[in-house]
C-alpha cells in the first residue's frame, strides 16, 4: 500500500460526502471503492474509515434534513431497531471473509439496488389530495406550493430490509442507506426525499453499531479516518442543502446509474 497524501484524502471524503449526502446514502458506497481502487487502501481499512465517516457525516446532513422537515422520525426509529442488530452481525462477519469475497458482496449489493432503483424511477409515491390520512407512521411533503401525503407500505417488507441493510453497513462499511433509500422509495411507498432524509437520519446510528468492532480489530487507521472525515463533513452539508433543487426523478437516475457503474468495477476487483 501507498499512502496518499492527505490533501488527496480530504479531497475524496468531499466527493464522496456531497454526493452521498445529496442521494441519501452516506457516501461509504463511493468512499470504499475510491480508497481501494484508486489510493490502494487495504479493503478492511476503508470500510473502516468509511463508516466512522459516515457517523460525521449522516449527524451533519440530517441535521438539515430536520430543519427541513424532511424526515419522518417515526418511522426512522421502528427501522432503526432492526438496523443496528444487523450492522452488529455485519461486523462480526467481515472478519470471516477474506478481501475478495468483499469485493464480491459490494459488488452485488451495489448492482441490485441500481437496477432497483432504474426499473422503479418513474414512480410517484405521494397522494395529491392534502387531506388524505398519512397513517401511524406516513406523513406530509411540502413541494413547491403544493402539499403532498404519502403512507407507509409494506411494513415487514421494510424492516427485513432494515435488517439486511444493518448487516451490508457493518460488513461493506456502506452506512445501510445502499439498502434502505432504494427499498423505501421503490417498495415502500416512501418519496425520494423521505427516504433519503430519513435514511441518513438513521445511518449514524448504524455506522456506530459496528465501527467499534473493527476499531477492536485495529483496522481503523486513525489519519486516513481523520483526513477523510474532515472533507466528508462540510461537503455532506452541502450535499444535504442542494437535494432540494434536483428533481426527485434524477436523483433515482443518477443513483442507479452510479451503483451499477461502481458495482462493475467492484465486482472485477473481486475476481
């Protein structure tokens, strides 16, 4: 392994932490594949630095993301349960894998939720009518001028998701929005922005419930981690402030053409 200078580091955590704040996923999706394809990065260090770099950035997007009223914390919590037992098992099992099945798994991962969210992108998950019943855990949009209602479907559906997703972040350093933004806004009748905003309330917690465990192992190397957040951070801000102004039908777009692009060139690393 090189190690890259720092001003690389910072620059990369920017990148990935705007566009992961801008779709909702905490940025480990392009972080992890950056580290190790570009920089060299031991695949377990960059998980790891990939989801103590989630944590800061997910705390700072949904912080704007609240003041926004864009997450729905109701529905974040319920979620939340089944996502932090998965992202524990996640990080117990990375160890048991060796570099290439990792390859492998991101790469999978990554090419299924892209063609997900590319077969499902026309979709519109709101009802027009502002007086509509949003449910226990639905709730309202405000676009524009207009006000939109939207509920919650397919539940159990959502929380296996959770589940799984926990599990991904824990074992791919992914944050879990990979899982939850595609599934929510595809499958569970949640818009785009909710999910996203939601998601990335919810993907610190996740990020959390495994770092330990590779900070236990010692695959945390503290200035690649440090470097990378500091860019992540206020890039993560921005990121979170722009998603207002992209049309909610381009940020399923550019998702799913990103995931499948990184899955590719994952999925060769891994062979």
């Amino acid at each position: 392994m090189h190690d890259p200078s720092s001003l690389l580091l910072v620059a990369t955590g920017a990148a990935t932490g705007l566009v992961g704040a801008l779709l909702g996923l905490g940025g480990g999706v392009f972080l992890v594949p950056l580290l190790t394809l570009a920089l060299g990065v031991p695949i377990r260090a960059a998980i790891a630095a990939s989801l103590i770099s989630v944590i800061a950035t997910a705390s700072a997007s949904a912080t704007v993301n609240l003041n926004r009223g864009l997450v729905n914390m109701r529905l974040g919590l319920v979620l939340e349960v089944a996502t932090s037992v998965g992202g524990l098992a996640g990080g117990l099992t990375a160890s048991l894998l060796t570099p290439h099945q990792l390859f492998l798994s991101f790469a999978v991962t990554l090419a299924t939720m892209g063609v997900v969210m590319a077969a499902r992108s026309g979709r519109r998950n709101v009802i027009a009518d502002p007086d509509a019943e949003p449910g226990l855990l639905g709730g309202r949009i405000q676009e524009g001028e207009t006000s939109y209602v939207y509920r919650v479907k397919r539940l159990p559906f959502g929380l296996v998701a959770s589940l799984v997703a926990g599990a991904i972040s824990g074992l791919l350093g992914l944050g879990g929005g990979i899982i939850k933004v595609p599934v929510l806004s595809s499958f569970c009748g949640i818009p785009i922005r909710v999910a996203a905003a939601t998601s990335a309330f919810m993907i610190g917690v996740t990020a959390a419930a495994s770092a330990f465990i590779y900070f236990s192992r010692g695959d945390v190397a503290v200035p690649l981690t440090a470097a990378v957040a500091l860019g992540a951070l206020p890039a993560s801000l921005l990121g979170a402030h722009l998603s207002e102004r992209v049309r909610a039908r381009s940020l399923k777009v550019l998702m799913a053409v990103v995931l499948v692009v990184v899955a590719v060139r994952m999925g060769l690393e891994g062979l």
